[in-house]
C-alpha cells in the first residue's frame, strides 16, 4: 500500500476553495492567520506594557515631578507591566505566535490538526486582553498587587485596583487558561501525529523541540494557576478563606479565617516557576536555529541540546519554592529547592557551550537575526549567573526584593526572550509577508536595545547590593543609601526611553516593508528546515501544494564536506552519499 | 508535583527509544518516521485527561494543605453522594457495553447503551446537585468552613468535567440518530468510554478524600 502520510489522510489532497474576506483574515482557521492574530494582539498589549514602565521610569527616574503618578498608579503600572509582559506578551507570542506558525511548517503538515479548536484558542485568547485591559476603566482601576497577586493584601482594601481589578485580572487568567489549553492540545498532538514522511523525533528542528516542552510544561502548570486564580476569586467574592487568615482591615475585623496566604505562594510558584522555562525554551529552540543558519554550521550536540530541553523542563517543577525563601520554610526545605536550582545549571550551561560551540570556526554571517542571537548569548549569560547568586539561601536573604532581583530576572526572562523574538521575527519575516526589511533600521534597532538594555539593567544590580528596595514608589531621604543612587536612577530611566523609542523603529520597519521592502526570495537565508521549502512564498493555505515533503535528513546540514551547496535541505533526497558520525566524506 | 513527575516519567519511557536516534548520521534514509499512527482527537483527549489529572491533583493538594491550617471542621459528606457513586459507575458500565456493541455492529445496543449511559450521568449530576442543597443550609457557605466551601469546589469542577463529556456524548448521540453509520461514531464511543472511566476515577479519588478527611 502505498504510504499515506499521517497528515494527509484526514484532508486528503484536498483543495483549499477561496474563502471570504472574513473567513481569511478574521475566522480563519489557516494557522498561519491565527498566529499573525496572536503575533498582532501580543505585541500590541506589549506595547502597552512597554508604555507603563516607561511611566514607572519617569516616576523612579525624576521623582517629585510628575504630579500624575500618585503612588496607587505606581503599583497598578507595576502589576499590570509584569502580568502583561510575561503571560500576554512573551507566553502567548511565542506558543501561540511561533507556535502557531512554526509547528506545522516545520514538521511538514498541512495545518494543526484541530484547526477550529485552533481559531477557538486565539479568540479565547483576544476575549482575555479584552477582559484584562477592561480593568484600565472599571472604578478603582487595574489591581495594584504586584504581579504575583500575593494574598491578602490583593483583595484587602488598601490596595488598588481590590474590588473589581483584582477580580478582573483573576478572570482574564481564567480565560487565558482556556486559550492557551486549547492551542496547547493542538501543538502537542500536531508534533506527535502529523509529522510527514522521515520527520523522526530526532530530526525535528530545536524550535519544535523547545515550544513542544514548553507546551506540555504549559499544559501542567498553568492549572496551579487556574486553582489560585479560582480559590482567590471564591475568596474574594464569597468570603471564602482558602487564602485568607483572619484579617483586621482599617479597623474592622473581615470575616475570614484560617486561610493560609502560603498556600497561594506554593500553587502560585509550582505555575510561576516553569512558566520561566514555558518562555525560555523556545527562545532557546528557536536561537539555536537561527545560530545554526546563520554561522552556516551544524548545531553542536544535537542530542545533547534536546535532552537538555527536556531536562530543564523536567527541573523546572521542582525548584519553584527558591521564590520564597524569605516567606518563612524549614531550612532543610531550602536546602533542597537550592539544590535542585542550581543543578538546572548544568543542561542549561550546556546549552550555552553547545551555542558557543556552534559560533567557533562557523562561516558567521551577521544578519539582523543573527546579531540578536549572539545578543541573547550575553543577556542569557549575564542574567543566568545572577541567578546561579540569588539561588543560594543565603546570598539571596540580603539581596531579596532590592533592585539586583529586578536587574536579574529582566536580564535573563525579559530581554532575552525578548531579544530571541526580534530575532525570530526579522528571521522569518521574508517568509511570513513575503518582503525583506530594511536592514540598516534593523542594525540600528539591534544596536540601541542590546546597548540599552545593558545601560538600564546592568546598573540595576549594583542599586541591589547597595539595598535599594523595589517596589519603592519614591526613596525619598535615605541614610544609608549613597547620593549617587538617585543619579543613577534618572540615567537608567534616560536608557529606558532611548530603547523604547527604539522599538518604534522595529515596528515602522515591520509595518513599512509590507509594502516597500524588497521582495523576498523563498529561501533567503538558504535553511534546511521545510518552512523554507514551501512552494509558495508567503505558503498558501495547506502549506505543501498537492504533495506532503518527505524528510531524508535532520535540520542542520549546513556545510557538508563535499557537497555542492553549503546547505541541504531537509526535504532533498541526496546525492545518495551517506555521511559516518564525524561528518567525514564516505569513501565510495 | 507527582503527576508532573509522573507524567514525565510516561513521556519519557515513550520517547527514550527515539531519543538516542544519532540523525546527523543517517542522511537519505525517509524511513517511516512520520507522526504517530493514532487518531489526532484519541492524542488530543489523552493529552487532555493529563491537562485535567494535573488540574484535580492541584485542587486536592490545595485541599490537603488548606486542612492542616486553622478553622477547619470536618463534614460528613452527604449519603446521597453513594447513590450518585453508584450511578456513576453504572454510566462508566454503559459506555463500556456501548463500545462493545460497536465492535459487533450491534447498532440497537449501541444506541440503548449510550442512552443508558447519557440518562445515568444526568442522574449523577442531579444527585450531585441535591448534595449541594443538602450542605448548604447546614453550614455557611459564605464566609463558612472552608470543609464545605472546598466540598462545593470540587464537586463543582468534577461536575463541569461530566457537562463537557455530556456535550461530547450529544454529539456522538446527534450523529447516531441523523442516521450516522457505526464506522462513523467508532472512535466517538471509543474516547466517551475513555473519558468516563477517566472521571470515574476522578470522583472515586476525590469522594475517598472527601469522606476520610
């Protein structure tokens, strides 16, 4: 019998009739739409959020002067910047973006294999911006709690945004929930059962790889999230006291009793924990894709980087009470979670040897994307020893909740991640629209958000150790804190506007090029993996034409010693020349 | 925390024979290495009953954690929570003969089975609903034991995973009487059975923890 592949039998060499405009653009169920909804509705609410910190930059930067930031705005900026960077931005950008995108046109499918649940997902997914950004204009505003919500003080009068913010937000991430699990089955089960021909587990690119872990460290965790978010809205709005202590607000005795507010903690951080690695794991898939392509050189230990991958998301739920060290544990308790921290050390610095590997002696071709990888390399880096400090009990007692925790986790969770999705998407742009961008806009867009992010976070870290405390809406006078500290401040705030300025030139580029930009070749980069083997450049509806590819080789054989390109696509059958395990020439 | 581990576990002992593929050394071979040959929507509910294994695990270790801070009094789950055990396991009974039938091709069967079993877990689920009536009135459950307010919260949640399966069985029961072949509504049966088993167990666990806690 002839091979059918797996993902041809249900749509059959089916052709795809012209939709309507709306069919194609607004309900569609091509996954190819649905992730440039996601990418749009992502980085417009991380606009938003980008907005906000420049506010709190203006707030910690000049305080005393301006008038329109009381300190109730502060926190709501705060929490609300947080929550919409790491769930609605980064989460959402790269699974549901990338995700969407990447997935069946790497492993050669024609489209997820729940295309409906798919459309589903992203509106679930819009339903939950919509409910969230809803919070900016219901009275008392957005909750003002700090991202991680801690009870009691999220719901207790006092903190902004504790009637109907809070509750608002604890929807939204319902809601988030739904969307993410819907596209998270698909992404799954689109990996595990609509690979083409010859696409083995092991030949899969590393981006698959990374947002397949994810997705399933998504699938795990996101429930502890759900069980707070539920047991906090029970409490907040029936009185129930799964959370809440006996409490004496302003006053008045509340009628709870019992809760304990360390509860939450755990379930919160069993969630908060792996959604670190939810939204570092693709990042490093897809750079160890882009590190590959670009220095024309295969991957250093394949092998090693996708057990790596799995590794770390294994890890990564079990470390997650080294977030609480300072609520109060048996010692023996941090000993364990310190332990286990700092063994995720080991595959991760595996990885970066395995990145740096890759670079030396590589035919290095510094694109646009490429520089925004080996940018990632040095914020991963940075960021990624600091936390190697803050995993030790003891190191991480005094520096907990100063500045150096901020200068640490943006480093390693928020600009590099940040930093792989420009890359990703100056990447695979030509192939999204179509067009090339302009690359002397993109250079000067990497330029000044590598530089700034260095200029504003690096000095983060010395304000910690001399103990300047985040959160602070203000310092005011403070004895034990040098003069040079408020200097500081204003030119980290300086930086901020510079970089967020710079991210307006990204998106005039992006937006400019649809239409002016060059028209792209359908391989620019010359990549062996299948989405630069599409018949069509943007692909069609159905990806592939009226034939699946069929896969011969993995995704990095780039350079291959006799060989007539530097690179050999997955899909080509060869010359019939096999290669021995140390890339030597066989003898024929 | 143990399902994830378990979890991994499972996933690993699947994967560990591919995982050792050396791919950089066989180029030119297609080899029959595409997906999985399993039904997308059989993955897709596997994958799910995990997403779900994971939601309940979380709860019931809220639950446990919650029960050794203050202000916690027992109560005795209500007896009418046996007659819905019972109802329940009689439904999980029905889908099993209904997935049996299908594989003889005993259309009548199948079609009494999946109504038997359809009308089994509407009664569980109005069971369930007289429980809640039952707790109510004797504690407070604004502001009352936390027991009863997580009583309702997981019985609630179990409840809204039975109204999924029963929108799945709809469907399956929609397609059965507009005249659908039984080749058609094969795997349809075959995931409702599975499913049913899957909060069958789910409610044993949860009614076991709820009545020695």
């Amino acid at each position: 019998m002839a091979y059918v592949a797996i993902a041809d039998r249900d749509h059959g060499a089916e052709h795809h009739e012209p939709l309507g405009f709306v069919r194609t653009y607004i309900w569609s169920q091509d996954h190819k739409v649905i992730a440039i909804q996601y990418g749009i509705v992502a980085i417009f609410v991380g606009l938003v959020a980008l907005v906000l910190s420049g506010l709190m930059r203006l707030q910690l930067g000049f305080p005393d002067t301006f008038s329109f930031i009381d300190p109730n705005d502060y926190y709501q900026f705060i929490t609300m910047h947080g929550m919409i960077m790491v769930i609605y931005l980064l989460t959402a950008l790269f699974l549901g973006g990338f995700g969407n995108y990447l997935i069946p046109l790497m492993v050669g499918a024609r489209d997820m294999v729940f295309p409906y649940m798919n459309m589903l997902s992203f509106w679930v997914y819009f339903l939950a911006v919509l409910v969230l950004l809803a919070s900016f204009f219901v009275p008392g505003g957005p909750t003002g709690a700090g991202w991680t919500l801690y009870p009691p003080q999220a719901v207790l009068p006092g903190t902004p945004g504790a009637g109907l913010g809070i509750i608002l937000m604890l929807v939204s991430l319902g809601i988030f929930i739904v969307a993410f699990t819907m596209g998270g089955l698909n992404y799954v089960t689109t990996i595990l059962q609509a690979r083409c021909r010859g696409m083995t587990l092991m030949r899969m690119p590393l981006s698959i790889w990374g947002i397949f872990t994810a997705t399933i460290l998504g699938l795990l965790a996101f429930p502890a999230l759900l069980v707070s978010a539920i047991m906090m809205t029970l409490d907040a709005t029936l009185g129930t006291s799964f959370f809440m202590p006996a409490v004496l607000s302003q006053g008045e005795t509340l009628g709870h009793q019992g809760g304990s507010p360390l509860l939450f903690q755990h379930l919160f951080w069993f969630f908060g924990h792996p959604e670190v690695y939810i939204v570092a794991l693709p990042a490093f898939g897809i750079v160890s894709d882009l590190l590959s392509t670009h220095a024309r050189k295969n991957i250093f230990g394949y092998r090693m980087m996708v057990w790596a991958i799995v590794a770390i998301g294994g890890l990564s739920f079990v470390v997650w009470a080294h977030h609480m060290y300072v609520s109060g544990m048996n010692p023996y308790f941090g000993f364990f979670f310190a332990t286990t921290t700092l063994i995720i050390a080991v595959p991760t610095a595996i990885k970066v040897y395995n990145w740096v590997l890759t670079l030396w002696r590589g035919d290095i071709h510094l694109n646009v994307p490429m520089m925004f990888a080996i940018g990632f390399i040095f914020t991963f880096v940075h960021g990624g020893l600091t936390g190697l400090f803050l995993g030790n009990v003891t190191v991480d007692v005094p520096l907990s909740d100063t500045y150096f925790v901020v200068g640490h986790f943006h480093m390693v969770m928020g600009v590099s991640p940040v930093l792989v999705l420009f890359g990703a998407i100056y990447h695979w742009y030509p192939k999204i629209s179509g067009r090339m961008w302009n690359e002397a806009l993109g250079k000067l867009h990497f330029w000044l958000t590598f530089l700034g992010t260095y200029a504003i976070y690096l000095p983060m870290h010395y304000l910690g150790i001399l103990g300047v405390p985040r959160r602070y809406y203000a310092l005011g006078t403070t004895d034990f804190l040098p003069e040079s500290v408020h200097a500081v401040n204003a030119s980290i705030s300086i930086a901020a506007f510079v970089v967020a300025a710079a991210q307006l030139l990204f998106l005039f580029n992006l937006i400019w090029s649809l239409r002016h930009g060059e028209r792209a070749s359908p391989n620019p980069w010359r990549a062996t993996t299948l989405e630069w083997q599409t018949p069509d450049t943007p692909p069609k509806h159905g990806n592939w034409g009226p034939e699946l590819p069929t896969v011969y080789r993995w995704a990095y054989d780039y350079s291959v010693p006799g060989a007539a390109a530097d690179f050999i696509p997955q899909n080509d059958p060869g010359d019939g020349r096999g290669r021995t395990g140390h890339g030597e020439v066989k003898a024929s | 925390m143990f399902t994830a581990l378990i979890a991994g576990v499972i996933v690993w002992l699947l994967v560990a024979s591919r995982l050792t593929a050396r791919s950089w050394e066989d180029p030119g071979e297609a080899g029959n290495g595409g997906g999985v040959a399993m039904a997308p929507a059989r993955i897709g509910l596997w994958v799910f009953m995990a997403v779900a294994t994971s939601l309940f695990s979380l709860f019931l270790s809220a639950y446990l954690m919650r029960m050794h801070h203050g202000f916690w009094c027992h109560v005795d789950p209500p007896r009418i929570l046996w007659l819905n055990t019972s109802l329940l396991v009689l439904a999980s009974v029905a889908f099993q003969r209904a997935r049996g039938a299908v594989d003889r091709g005993q259309k009548g069967q199948v079609r009494s089975s999946l109504a038997a079993g359809g009308v089994l877990t509407l009664a569980f689920l109005a069971g369930q609903f007289l429980a809640w009536r039952e707790l109510a009135p004797t504690m407070y459950f604004i502001q009352g034991s936390p027991a009863t307010a997580s009583f309702h919260l997981l019985t609630g949640v179990h409840g809204l995973h039975v109204l999924g399966g029963l929108w799945a069985w709809g469907r399956v029961v929609a397609r059965l009487g507009g005249g659908a072949e039984l080749i058609d509504v094969r795997l349809g049966v075959q995931l409702c059975t599975v499913y049913w088993h899957f909060l069958l167990v789910v409610w044993l666990v949860l009614f076991a923890t709820l009545s020695t806690t």
